[in-house]
C-alpha cells in the first residue's frame, strides 16, 4: 500500500513539476527518468523542487564566494556570511548553501554517519520530522517556508537532485553537497 501510494505521488509530483517548469518559461530536462528521479527525491526531502535550474560550477559564474556576504534579502537572518569550518571529526564534509545567486561554503569535520547528523550538530540546520524524514526549514539561520511564501530547502549531491533526503544520506568523502533556497 504504501509503494503504492509512493508511486501515485511520484507521478503527481512529477506533473506538478512539468508545469512548474512550463509556468516558469524554462526547459524542461529532455529525459523522463531525470523528472522521475527528481521526483522520488522531492518525497524524500518532503519538498517538491524545480530542478530545471543549470548548476554553476564551484568558483565560476555569477554567486559571490569566499568573500563576506551583505546582510541583506533572505541573508538578513543567516549566521554566518562567509565560508567557515566546523568540527574536529574523522570524516569531512562539504556544504554548499546557496540563496539569492549567493553562496557559503561549509566544511564540517565530523564522526557522525549521516549528512543531516553533522549538519544539526553544528546548528547549521534546523527543522522538523516529517513523513519522509527530516524536513529543513532553516539552513544557516536562513528560513524557508513553503505554507508562506512557497520557499523551500532544495538538496543536491554533487550538483544532482538528492535521491533521499539529509538525514538518511551518509556522508561520502569527497561529495559535495548542496542546500539551495527555492522558490
């Protein structure tokens, strides 16, 4: 029953997704199985999300790097405006947490199994449990409500969709992940 009605809300989600997509006069991905994917990521996060946005390569485009952010936007709240380094643990983990065309980076050392673990011990991320796992609302003292102002926390590992959500994606050494404020 509850493949079931996994397999309904991935369809619902992925027709949801098309006409966000056409909505917003973007392209869509050209293969069904990257809507799909997305998809099955978007239950998993407890989110649905736009993934039709290209990603820009770490130190190229547009997003301000390794230099202090203005507070202003949605950065009017954030804890921390420019790349810092968390931890003392065995494994290494690098979080890219983007919003407003600007990015922080994050490196947390930590002995811990899972991306969501070392993320909240380190106060990085907040939220609340949800059906699907850990549903962020707050990255980086950043908020993202989707009942307000349809904004959400997109997550990606090494520039793809996520296929599950931060608080059951073990840390992969040499990954980089991504937390995105969507609208």
């Amino acid at each position: 029953m509850k493949k079931t009605l996994n397999s309904i809300l991935l369809v619902l989600l992925a027709i949801v997704l098309a006409f966000s997509v056409s909505a917003c006069g973007t392209e869509a991905d050209n293969s069904s199985e990257s809507s799909a994917v997305n998809s099955k990521a978007e239950i998993s996060a407890e989110s649905s999300a736009e993934s039709s946005q290209s990603e820009t390569p770490q130190n190229q485009g547009s997003t301000t790097e390794s230099s202090e952010i203005e507070k202003t936007g949605v950065w009017e709240n954030a804890t921390y405006l420019s790349d810092k380094e968390f931890g003392n643990g065995e494994k290494t983990l690098v979080v890219e947490v983007k919003a407003e065309e600007k990015l922080v980076t994050f490196t947390v050392k930590t002995d811990k199994a899972t991306v969501g673990e070392a993320l909240q011990e380190q106060g990085i991320v907040e939220g609340e449990q949800g059906q699907y796992g850990l549903y962020i609302k707050k990255v980086n003292g950043i908020t993202a409500d989707y009942d307000i102002d349809q904004s959400y926390w997109a997550f990606y590992i090494n520039g793809e969709y996520a296929m599950s959500g931060v608080d059951t994606t073990e840390i992969t050494e040499g990954a980089v992940y991504k937390l995105e404020y969507t609208k």
